[in-house]
C-alpha cells in the first residue's frame, strides 16, 4: 500500500501512521483512492519548510488538553 502523501510503500494494512513521512493513514483513502484536496497555504508551508513533523507532534499534544 502507498501512503497518500508521500506515495511510500508500507507492508502493513493496519499500519496508523507513515513511517516515512508521518501522514495518519486511513484506511478508507488506501482501499478507494480520492481525487487529493488541495492544501492551505499553512499546510504547504510547513511542508517546504520540513516542520512537518513538529507541528504534528503540536497538534497531536493539544488534542489530548
């Protein structure tokens, strides 16, 4: 199966997150691919500025507040 982000392949279907890139998978999006909305402006500047991961962990962190 190919991540829908980076388009790496990963053998495990029950795999949550990208090992390569850090995209959540969901299962849904790898058994129908879908037409990839666009991204925002903040979305795109995290990618080209490789904070990726970070905000992520950022994001991830105050889901649990």
């Amino acid at each position: 199966m190919k991540c829908p982000d980076c388009n790496k392949e990963y053998s495990d279907p029950n795999q949550q997150i990208c090992e390569y890139c850090g995209t959540e998978l969901n299962r849904t999006e790898q058994i129908s691919p879908k037409v990839s909305p666009t991204k925002t402006k903040l979305e795109q500047f995290i990618k080209d500025t490789g904070l990726k991961e970070i905000y992520k962990k950022i994001k991830d962190s105050l889901k649990n507040v």
